[in-house]
C-alpha cells in the first residue's frame, strides 16, 4: 500500500484543459498522483475538498516587494504572505525597488537570501537593465534571474535609470546570446514628459489631466520600438502592464511575424477604470494609468482570444501617506496594492460576469508562466509536478476589508468591493501555507 502525504478528495480539478471530479496525492512536496477514482493508501494528512474546485497555485510574475532597503513600503514576508492568501504560490520580485537595486551579482544574493529566511511561497527575482550594467548582465543570468527588467521611461527611482535606446540595444543583444528574456515597462518618456509639463503650467491636474497626460499613444510608441530591437536582435521580449487591447494587437501582430514576444495585463486594467481614481485617489494611480471602461472591456475581448499571455498584479506598495493626493494627482506614488486580490477580480469579472473560462484563468496565471519563464514542474496540476495547490469556493461572497489584507500596509484600490470566488487553502510544495484566513506555518 502506498503512502503519501497528502491526499486531496472529492474535489473538482482545473487545468489547462478541462474540469474533472478527482483526487491529488501529494509526497516529498510532488504531486504523485491525479485520480477520477478514490486513490487509496495511507496519508498524514487528508482533505476533503467537497464543494471546492482544485487549481494550480498563481505565479506572480510582477511584484514589487522592495526588501532589502525598503521593507518599510513593503517586504519578502507581507509581500509573500499576502499572496498566499490570494491563491499565489510562486512570485517574481522586480528588481529597481530594493535598496540597492538588483543590478549585479552582490544585489541579487542580498535579495536571494532574504527570500530564502522570509518568503512563504516560491521567490524568483528579475535582474535590472540600466545603462550602466550591460556587463553585469550574464552573471545575472548564470546566478538564477528569472529575466531582465528594464524602464523605457523614468522608474521613479533615483538608483534604477530608465534605459535609453542604445542601452535596450546594446542590453537585448547580451540577453539574446545566452538565451534570456527582457521585460519593459513600455511608455514613451518623450509623450509623457511633454503632455506632464503642458498639464502643469496649464493647471490642469485632475485624475483624469493625469491619465490623458500618459495616453495610450505613449504605450504604443514604445511597444513599436521595443519590438523593431527584438527583431534585430532576436532577444525574447515580455511586455508588461499593457493597459490597452490597442497595445497587445501590437505584441501579436509581432508574434505572428516571428518575433518571440510576450505581453501581460494586469488585474487593476481588467476590474478599475478612471472613475475609480477620481473616487478613491492616489490608492488608484499608477502608470500606465487606468482607462476607461470601453479599454476594459477590450482586454476582456482580447483575453477571449487567448490574445494576452499573462495576468500578473503589478503589486507597487507604499506606505499610505505616499499615495495621498489632493488636488494635484501628478504628486503622490504610483502603485497600486493588488498583490492578494488578483483572483478575485478574474473570478468576479471573469468567471462569473463574463463567463470567461476556469481554464483559461489557470493558464493565464499558471500555466503560461511557468511555460514563458521556463520554470520545470510549475503551473500544472499533473504528477511529478511541484504540489503548489489552492483550493478555491467559487460561490463564496465576500466584501474586502482592509483587516483582511497582509499586505505591510493595509490599503488598496479593492477595498470596499464585493467580489464572488475565494481562496479557502493554499498549499506551496505539499505544505499548507493559508487556510480559511490563517497564515499556516509562517
């Protein structure tokens, strides 16, 4: 008779591809079996997930946990464990935050062992692109990065410069020969600069001067240009927090000619438009900001034609009196805190007002990253796969209160919303992490 771990039963388990009454057994932190049938044997532990639906754990690819230097805004234990309560098993930490940022070798081990001691979920972390550390770039790679990020306009970090066009060149062109992948915040500084000052000495500094002062244009511009160095250079490309369906057209017209390109959303451009930042303030700006309802509704479109790669949230924190805007919304961080809310709006929004499918949640915030990022054993529930599970009530209703958040700073742009689909366990290589609204063996 065998002897397991963990068995999970008489749950309903999503992957990629269908949905099927079943049972996972779990050892040494692997999936060893998925069953339709009763598995028998002996266990340590049993669950019974009646009424629950089984899906692989969230990979995070874009956080901004900012340790080390910056824990106050948030850290590698808030950050992680917020996650764990909204269903994330695995994140990738952005690297311009930290003080000092990721951008060689030495940074990377600081962060690393810090994420080693605090983070209760898988860590893995993006190296920096900025024009002084081409040279740096391999050791990055050989010392475990997930990628490279870089800022096509200013970070708003003083020790994390945006990368110009010969950096992006010189910068994608060493990524291409061994083999990586380059992320970018893509927004052009020109058009945005420009529109910021005309806004300013005009007095026009409402919510909605800040969101036309970075139009969508300015995405485009960018995204074109990106794309015309991947294709010189052959460098794999990721898009990220595309806040326009007009954008990611750009990504897979690109595709379609060869060019090896991802793109991502993120939960806030599927959920919060403008009307929201004029209601609830700084807690809602972030760039690229948020549009209108109609661009909403085209990601959603484009998410129907498996048209958009990756859902990831964009966590960008700070402590609550950096987001307090008044009258002048070009002052005040930019960021929004989503890191423990991202499946809920794809639940909410998706799944139960669009009826947008269970498997294409999981691909869009497992399977696919696993797959673009390379990570072996990720992002599936299949055997000799990593046991990073969660179980999820698909009917529960809740209203988010602050009370209920892990982040290090108890605010968010969801605060407030009633959303319908919520996280009861999170299970992170066969051990449970979160569980009914408990952190577990923190």
């Amino acid at each position: 008779m065998q002897n397991y771990d963990l068995i999970i039963r008489n749950g309903q388990i999503v992957t990629k591809d269908s949905i099927f009454q079943g049972e996972i057994a779990v050892k040494d932190g692997k999936i060893v079996e998925v069953s339709t049938n009763t598995i028998s044997g002996n266990t340590k532990e049993e669950i019974d997930a009646n009424g629950l639906h089984i899906m692989p754990g969230v990979i995070d690819t874009h956080v901004h946990f900012n340790e080390p230097g910056r824990d106050h805004w948030e850290g590698l234990e808030t950050g992680s464990k917020s996650l764990a309560a909204g269903g994330a098993t695995a994140f990738f930490d952005m690297p311009l935050n930290s003080t000092p940022p990721v951008i060689n070798k030495k940074t990377l081990e600081a962060k690393s062992k810090l994420g080693e001691e605090k983070a209760i979920v898988n860590p893995y972390y993006w190296g920096g692109l900025v024009p002084q550390n081409i040279n740096d770039l391999k050791d990055l790679h050989e010392n475990g990065v997930i990628g490279f990020k870089a800022f096509m306009s200013p970070s708003g970090i003083e020790d994390f410069d945006n990368a110009d066009d010969e950096t992006l060149y010189k910068g994608m062109t060493e990524i291409a020969s061994f083999g990586s992948i380059l992320a970018v915040h893509a927004e052009s500084t020109v058009i945005c600069a420009q529109l910021q000052e005309e806004k300013i000495q005009a007095g026009k500094t409402s919510a909605r001067d800040f969101v036309e002062s970075r139009p969508i244009i300015s995405e485009i511009e960018a995204v074109r240009r990106v794309i015309s160095y991947a294709e010189a250079t052959g460098c794999k490309l990721h898009v990220v927090h595309a806040s326009s369906k007009k954008v990611t057209d750009l990504i897979n017209d690109a595709k379609k000619r060869g060019v090896d390109a991802s793109v991502e959303t993120c939960a806030h451009y599927l959920s919060l438009t403008v009307k929201d930042l004029e209601e609830k303030g700084g807690l809602a700006k972030c760039a690229p900001p948020l549009r209108d309802q109609e661009e909403v509704d085209g990601l959603w479109d484009a998410l129907a034609n498996d048209e958009i790669d990756i859902i990831a949230s964009d966590h960008s924190p700070a402590p609550k009196e950096m987001k307090t805007v008044t009258d002048n919304y070009f002052e005040g961080w930019g960021g929004i805190s989503g890191a423990q809310s991202t499946l809920n709006v794809l639940l909410t929004e998706g799944y139960h007002k669009r009826n947008f499918p269970l498997e294409k949640i999981v691909q869009v915030t497992a399977t696919n990253p696993a797959k673009r990022f390379g990570l072996e054993g990720k992002g599936a529930l299949e055997t000799g796969y990593d046991a990073d599970i969660i179980l999820v009530d698909l009917n529960e209703t809740f209203e988010l209160q602050e009370e209920d958040l892990f982040y290090r700073h108890q605010h968010s742009p969801y605060v407030g919303k009633t959303f319908k689909g919520n996280v009861k366990t999170t299970i992170v290589n066969g051990k449970t992490v979160f569980h009914h609204g408990e952190i577990i063996n923190s």
